[in-house]
C-alpha cells in the first residue's frame, strides 16, 4: 500500500470519506470532467456517447421484455403477440428493443466510419480499435440470437441458415452444428440457450465497453485533424463542452428513434416474422436484417459452401488487423488526397453490398455483390497497404490551434510554415 | 441578497429549465417500464369470477380460485348465523358486525388467505380442525376465525377479507 498516496479533498465529508476509501470520485472528475477533447473533435465524435446511451436502453427495454417473454416453442411467438397487445406499454418495449437494434448499428456503423476516414485506429490506439471490432462481433452475435426469440418464420429460417453455415467447416462440421443447436434442428432446446445468450451477451457488450472507454482515454480522443492535443490550447474540459455537445446529439437522436418508433415501427423489420415458425416451409426469401445484409451478400456471392462462409467470416476478421495494413502515419483522411477517395469508394461498396444483400442473389444483384466483394477484400490487402506508399499527403497543420488561426487569418499561417501568430496563441474562448 | 449580473441570471434560467426538461423527460421515459410491470389486460381480465352456487348445501362450504388465491363460499347453518350475530363487535381486535360482511345472510364469501402471513386456513373439510370458533383455523401459527371470518384468537391482526362479489341471480356470484 502506497503510504504516500495523496488524497482528494472535497468540501463534502461524505465524498471524502469514499475518495479516502475507493478515489471513485477523483477517477469519475478526471475522466468525466477534466478530460481534455480535441477542440476541433465534430459531431461524428458524439456517436460513441449515442452508443453507450443505445446499449443502456437495449439492456433495460430488453430485461422488460424478458420479465414477460416465454422461451419456449410452443408459447415464445404468442407471449410476443401478449406482449404487444395485453401488457401494459409492451408495444413500446418492444418497439424500442427491435427498432433500438437497427438503430445501435447505425450508430455503430458511423462510429466505424468515423475511425476508419479519421485514421482513429491507428498507433497508438490500436487496441483500442481491437476492442470494438470485439464490440461489433458480439453485437452481431447478440442481435442474431435476439432475431430467433420472436419465434416467427424469419426468426426460425434465419437461425436454420446461420447455423447451418457451421455445418460448412469440414469433419466436424455436422456435429459442431448439432452440438451448437442441442437437437438435429432448430427446436425448444435451440431457442431456449439463444435466449439465455441473448440475455447475458449484452453485459458481456457492456465490460468489453468498459475498456473500450478506458483505453481511448489513455491517449485521449482522436479528432478531424489526426494529430495529437500538444498543449491546453488544443483541447477543451469534458465537462461542460462535450458533455452538452453530446446532450444535443443525444436530443437528435431521440427525435430520430422516436420518430420510427411512433411512426414506422415495422419499416426496419420483415413482414414474414408475424407468422409463426413453421418446420416445414420456408418462406420465398430469406432476409436477413439489413445490419447483417453486406455480410450476407459476400456469403451469397461465393459459390462454394465453405468458401462462401470463410469469406463472410473472413470480411470481419480483416477489419482487426486494419492498423496494421495501413503503412501512412497520417490518421485524418482530410490530409490524405488518394486514400480519402478510396476510403469513400469502401463506404458506398459496403452500403451497395447491403442494398444487394437484401436482393436475390441472381442476375445483376449477384455481379454487383461479386464486384463488391473484390473491392471490399482488394480495398485492405492492396489499396490501404500501397496508397500509403505512394501517396504524398497535405501537410498537417502543426497543432489543432494552429487550424482554427490558418481558418481565420489564412495569409499568417500558410506563409509562416503553419505558424500561429501570436495574437491567435492567447486562449480566446475560454 | 445582491442583484446578480443579468448575464448570470439567464444562465441560471436556461440552467434550471434544462435539467428540469431533463428531469420530467427522463421521468416520463421510466414510467412506461413501471407500468409493464403492474398486471396486463389478459391478467385483469381473469380478475373475476361467475360461480354457480345453486348445489351448495347448507352448511357445506366450497373453494374456487379467483386472482390466483382461494375464495371461500359458505352457505351457513342457522346456529352458525345465529353464533355470529351474537358477538359484540367492540369485543373483537378488528371490529366488524357480522352484517357488515354479508350481503345475504347465509352466504359468506371470504378470501381464504390468513391475514398472519397468507396461508390458508383449514376448515373447508369436514373433517378440518375449525379452532375454538367453530369458523376456520389456520394450521400455521394458529389463528382462529369464527363463523363470520373474524380474527377471534391467535397472531393473526385482521379479520379474513372479503372480495368484491355481487349475486347475479339467486344462483350465481361474480366474484371480483
């Protein structure tokens, strides 16, 4: 026990009398309040706030549900049909749960693309980038499981193909899938261990979560410019800047979900499920939800069982060693003129895959996930390596003051080698 | 106290109004989750019960399940009658007229449940123990109750509820 350990002081004895004890206080005052954000850090910073809010309100939309829900195969479908229609607001428990679902990986997926153009995942956060890869697995992992417990056609034919994919691993193959399932298809013993995953992969989201807060906050937030805070004039206090900046995307936000939860609640869901899980047909087409549809399209476009499951896996596997592929040093694609157009050509190629992934796969939707597929592979193992060697990046500004100086008296800062005129050094907005 | 810069006033304003905003939103988020919680539509619904009582016998006493608890209906004897209208209500620990716990005299209509701490008591049988008031005994930590329900003896603190019944026709109670 370090004797010399300093210890907070408050004016309040009871703060002081837990900081003595457990320096939560302190901790939650430093990373919370005193923390200091990149000044220049944009609204695509909020999404991580808007994130964690979502993983919150899943959790508690969800333990509702569950206090009404029925995991078995003969009682799962209609306890969801007691839900909506005879326990007290459970058409908007569960109108937030499925609809908070598609939202969380729309947020998620922004706050990828946000680290992907803005160089966030490289040194020295590459952990950090590790970490919410790990996120996006569970979170399609625990959003798969979910999708079964409504027990309706999508939900039973969904489970039956993902698992089947497993089915595609040679030797073991067949039994892993068994073993998986706990029956020979997907039955009452299926249904209720994905429930009981269902219910706890989400606290397991909230620690990996844990660190992931914990880890960006050793080097601090990224931000538009890629370049690190150098003194007190780059950055601001969490608390109150960020803080309220995240408040007004969080209020955004909520017009957003309320908005399709009042109004659409079933724009983002598939019509089938409302009829009940049959063993014995399967519906025409099989959608799966459009978070999974780029995925699914690169499972689609391979026309070899296990090479078409390889590739599914392997699209997500590539993202964890992105920080290793890209050889530039400079993070910000704003300051990188080739790979900028490159990263935007990924995002519409992910979108296009999504957008096919939803289609049938014949004709001129399967060329267009072929391509995409090309490109989605091509974009990590040749463009990021490579751009980076041949590509001269803009200069980079020499601190995140220095920007908003060149912004403003333009003429200063490029003719002085991005220097900041004196005037523009003093701390004017605080 | 001093006047305040009227710059720091309309701080303090837009302050108080946003975390009251916050506040009355946050609350009017939960409540919707509180409500789940209270019993559904289908669970309010089961909440009453018809029963036809014409093959009660007088002095024998049957049990239906209304809202998840037993409900004792006792078509009662004249000496049982009798033997509760006798007592003097200021005797009692929870004073009650047997008049004010019938609607017609021979029928009782009681919810099985001790008011001690919820088992229920024995006397339905005719071969239950009754206890010393010839009414109900709760075999748990023995409390008895007369001929009207009534806590007579024993840890019990009030006398045995009374659901919410009427009499439909001469034949048939809704309980509930």
């Amino acid at each position: 026990m370090d004797k010399n350990r300093k210890v907070h002081q408050f004016k309040n004895p009871v703060l002081n009398w837990i900081e003595f004890r457990l320096p939560i206080i302190s901790y939650f005052k430093k990373e919370y309040g005193d923390y200091p954000m990149p000044k220049n850090c944009n609204y695509f910073w909020s999404f991580g706030a808007l994130a964690t809010i979502t993983l919150i309100t899943m959790i508690v939309s969800g333990i509702f549900l569950a206090m009404n829900y029925t995991p078995h195969t003969d009682m799962a479908f209609d306890s969801v049909e007691r839900i909506m229609r005879d326990v007290n607001y459970g058409w908007l428990m569960r109108y937030i749960h499925s609809n908070g679902a598609s939202f969380f990986f729309i947020i998620v997926y922004i706050h990828i693309v946000r680290a992907m153009y803005f160089g966030s995942y490289k040194y020295p956060r590459e952990l950090n980038w590790i970490l919410g890869v790990f996120i996006f697995l569970l979170m399609m992992a625990t959003s798969f499981l979910g999708y079964t417990l409504p027990w309706g056609q999508m939900s039973y034919w969904g489970a039956t193909v993902i698992t089947n994919l497993f089915s595609a691993i040679p030797i073991i193959g067949e039994g892993l899938k068994t073993w998986l399932l706990g029956d020979y298809n997907v039955g009452n013993a299926t249904l209720n261990r994905f429930f009981a995953l269902h219910y706890v992969l989400p606290f397991v989201i909230f620690g990996v979560v844990a660190l992931h807060v914990a880890a960006v906050h050793v080097h601090g937030s990224n931000n538009p410019d890629g370049i690190e805070i150098k003194s007190n004039k780059d950055s601001v206090n969490f608390f109150p800047y960020m803080l309220i900046k995240d408040t007004v995307a969080m209020c955004a936000f909520g017009v957003a979900i309320s908005a399709v939860i009042f109004f659409g609640p079933n724009l983002m869901s598939e019509v089938d499920n409302y009829i009940p899980a049959d063993p014995l047909v399967t519906p025409a087409h099989i959608v799966p939800n459009w978070y999974l549809a780029p995925f699914y399209a690169i499972l689609r476009a391979v026309p070899d069982k296990l090479g078409g499951v390889l590739l599914m896996f392997g699209a997500i596997a590539i993202l964890f060693v992105l920080p290793w592929l890209d050889r530039s040093k400079v993070r910000s694609c704003n300051y990188r003129p080739m790979y900028k157009w490159f990263m935007m050509g990924f995002f519409v190629n992910f979108f296009a895959l999504g957008y096919v992934g939803m289609l049938p796969a014949e004709g001129l939707y399967l060329l267009i996930a072929r391509v995409g597929l090309l490109y989605y592979f091509g974009f990590f193992f040749i463009i990021t390596p490579f751009v980076g060697w041949i590509e001269k990046p803009s200069k980079l500004p020499l601190s995140i003051s220095d920007v908003y100086a060149k912004n403003i008296m333009p003429n200063i800062g490029a003719g002085e080698a991005g220097m900041p005129s004196p005037a523009m050094q003093k701390d004017t907005n605080l | 106290m001093a006047k305040k810069p009227k710059k720091n006033k309309r701080r303090d304003f837009l302050q108080l109004s946003t975390v009251t905003l916050g506040a009355v939103g946050t609350a009017a988020f939960i409540w919707p989750f509180l409500k789940s919680m209270s019993p559904a539509e289908d669970t309010l619904a089961a909440g009453s019960t018809e029963v036809d009582i014409s093959a009660i016998e007088e002095g024998q006493s049957i049990t239906i399940k209304w809202r998840g608890k037993p409900v004792f209906i006792k078509k009662r004897t004249k000496e049982e009658i009798d033997a509760a209208k006798m007592v003097q209500a200021s005797d009692l620990r929870d004073p009650q007229d047997d008049s004010d716990r019938v609607q017609k005299e021979e029928w009782l209509v009681l919810v099985g449940v001790c008011t001690h701490l919820g088992c229920v008591p024995l006397g339905q049988k005719v071969s239950d123990m009754k206890g010393e008031y010839d009414g109900w005994y709760c075999p748990c930590h023995g409390s008895h109750y007369d001929t009207s329900g009534r806590i007579r003896k024993g840890p019990a603190p009030k006398n045995l509820d009374i659901p919410p019944y009427a009499f439909l026709n001469d034949n048939t109670i809704k309980i509930g």
